[in-house]
C-alpha cells in the first residue's frame, strides 16, 4: 500500500465522497430552488467509468475502505449500476454507499444491491406529503417512500434517511420522526442547515441548531453511541425502546471537523479537501491511463499538505460552494 493519506492535523482519510453528477430533478429549497441549471460549458463531461475506476484504485491503495456515490441525483447517471460494480469491485473497498433523493429507488434498488452497494442514504425531509413537496419541489413523498420499503424487502438490513431540520417547515415533526422508527431500522440523520454561496436569507429564517435536539433525545433517554473509524461526523443515539436510531449532524458545533476522515472529488474530477472553502484541485489530467497512478497520488498527498483544520463555517464562511449539488452533501 502507498503512504495513507493524512494531513498535518494526524486526521487520517478512509472516505471518499465521489460525486458523479451535478444534475438533479428535485428543487430543495436549500439546495437548488430554482432547479438544476446546466454550467454552459459544452466541455464539462462528468466523470467516466475508467476515470472513476483509476480515482477509486488511487484511493484504496492509500488506506480508504469507503466509498460515498453522491451528487446532485447520482441514480439519474444511466450507468449508475456499473458505476457502483466498478467501485465495488476495486480492491480494498468494502463499503459502497450512496446518498439519493429516492425517486429511483423503488424501482432500482434491487439491481444496485447486486451490483455492490453496501449502504444507502435517502433525503426525507418531511412525513407529510405536502411539506416534503413544499421542501423538495417534488410530489413524490409516496415514491420516495416505497423506495425504502424496497430496501428493506431486498436486503438492506438499515437505512439511513436524512432530514434537514428548518425552523417554520419541518422542525415540529420530530415527534413524528421519532414514532416512525420505533420499530424501524432506520437511522435519522438530522443536518443542521448549512450556509451555501447561493443562499442568505433563507439560512437566516430557517437554520435551527441540533443542540436543543440533542438536550431532549438524552432527557428521553437516548444514549450516545461510540464512533467507528470510517463513520461519518454524526453523532448517533440509541434507545432501548427504539429499534431505529438517531444521528445528529451539527457543523456548526465547535470541534466537529476534529474527526473528519473525508475527502471529496466533484463530478468534474476536482479533488476537494472539505465541502467548504475552496474551488478544487483538478486530476482529470491524471485519470487518462492506469500508468499515472503514482503522478495522481502524489498531487493528492501534496494537496493534504493544504487542508484546513477547520471550514471556519461558524465565522460565516461559506466558501467558493454555491450549493451542495456542485460537490455531493
Ligand atoms: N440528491 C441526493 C440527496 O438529496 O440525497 C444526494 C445529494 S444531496 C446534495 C446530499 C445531502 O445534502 C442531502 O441529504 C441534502 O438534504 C443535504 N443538503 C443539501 N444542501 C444542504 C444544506 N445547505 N444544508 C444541509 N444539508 C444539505
Ligand atoms: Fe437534488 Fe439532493 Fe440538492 Fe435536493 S438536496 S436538490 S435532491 S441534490
């Protein structure tokens, strides 16, 4: 194995979050309101399945074990399957996840359960179909749900499924958040909202922090459970009367890019250090032959050199990222 990737904080990288388009066909209102809007640049094509195999190779052979499909809509790609057997079947890997806003879900998620995905990530912002067509643009609450029945009846053994809390919208139904997987496996991811370039206003009128959530989950006897290697930032609760879980994403708490093992590379091929920050760093000039291996993992251990201990969100940076679509949430 090549030198692991780490960076100068000792924060080691397992996960890479590889997104693999920027198009989507829902409008979040904290995401893209106004829908997916092509760049104009006739040039950008999104990663193919031999620069997306040579990226994944680079990545597990310096120590990462995970691999996060992402996007915009990753199912919208026609050859998301093979995108998936590709990562899977790259040595080293073992976990294979996605994050989708499930509209192919209930239609496809058995063919991407055998072609290697180990972990699936579905957006439900709310439990009430009209809220989640207000949040996401959408009707299709009904869609999206059934696409997590299919999981479970092809074999997932867990879901996760996650939620942005907004003050005013969907805030008020963590009561019935919580009834829905008491005899669930499903894991609730509540993300904080997250201050984009695109987005001001809206931040200012819905952005609730997950502290007060926190401070009700442990008097109601929930427990903080211990975090693996290649787990995510959540922060996950557990209940002895609940079958499913809770996780709770707050960025905006100090300390919380402590523990990042990530790295991100967008569906045009730029290498990111952090969702926030900065513009990336290309590679697609070293994703043309297997022979430019050891060029490819050179300029990413250099760029490590560069990683900031912090994305210094809670000083009102949002950095270069116009919204998470551009580089996967
Ligand atoms: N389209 C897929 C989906 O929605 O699940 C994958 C991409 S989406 C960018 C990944 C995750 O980021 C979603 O769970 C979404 O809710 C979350 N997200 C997007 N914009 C966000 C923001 N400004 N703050 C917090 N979470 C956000
Ligand atoms: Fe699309 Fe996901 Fe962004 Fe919603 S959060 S607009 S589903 S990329």
């Amino acid at each position: 194995m090549a030198q692991q990737f780490e960076d100068k904080f000792h924060r080691k990288f397992y996960y890479l979050r590889l997104s693999v388009t920027d198009v989507c066909n829902f409008k979040c209102t904290y995401c893209l309101p106004d829908g997916y809007k092509p760049s104009g640049n006739k040039n950008s094509s999104f990663l193919s399945l031999p620069e997306i195999k040579r990226i994944v190779t680079a990545f597990a052979d310096c120590g990462t074990n995970k691999v996060r499909i992402t996007g915009g809509e990753p199912s919208l790609r026609r050859d998301f399957p093979e995108i998936i057997e590709t990562v899977a079947n790259t040595p080293g890997i073992d976990k294979v996840a996605t994050t989708t806003n499930g509209y192919r879900m209930a239609n496809q998620v058995d063919t991407w359960r055998q072609a290697g995905l180990t972990n699936i990530n579905v957006s439900v912002d709310s439990l009430d179909p009209r809220m989640f067509h207000q949040i996401t643009g959408e009707n299709k609450f009904h869609q999206v749900m059934s696409g997590i029945d299919k999981a479970f009846e092809v074999g997932f053994e867990q879901v996760k499924v996650n939620v942005v809390l907004m003050k005013d919208l969907n805030a008020g139904e963590l009561p019935a958040f919580l009834h829905w997987i008491k005899n669930k496996p499903i894991q609730l991811r509540f993300i904080e909202l997250m201050q984009t370039g695109e987005m001001d206003e809206l931040f200012q009128k819905h952005h609730v922090s997950g502290v007060a959530i926190r401070n009700q989950l442990i008097a109601d006897g929930w427990i903080l459970k211990a975090r693996g290697v290649n787990d995510g930032p959540a922060q996950v609760f557990v209940h002895a009367d609940y079958l499913g879980e809770i996780g709770l994403i707050m960025p905006y708490e100090k300390n919380f890019c402590a523990s990042c093992n990530r790295l991100r590379v967008s569906a045009l091929g730029k290498l990111h250090m952090c969702l926030f920050g900065e513009c990336g760093v290309e590679l697609r000039d070293l994703l043309q032959e297997d022979s430019q291996e050891q060029e490819l993992i050179a300029r990413i251990q250099a760029q490590l050199a560069n990683k900031s201990v912090s994305h210094f969100l809670q000083d009102g940076n949002s950095g270069s990222t116009p919204h998470l679509a551009s580089i996967g949430g």
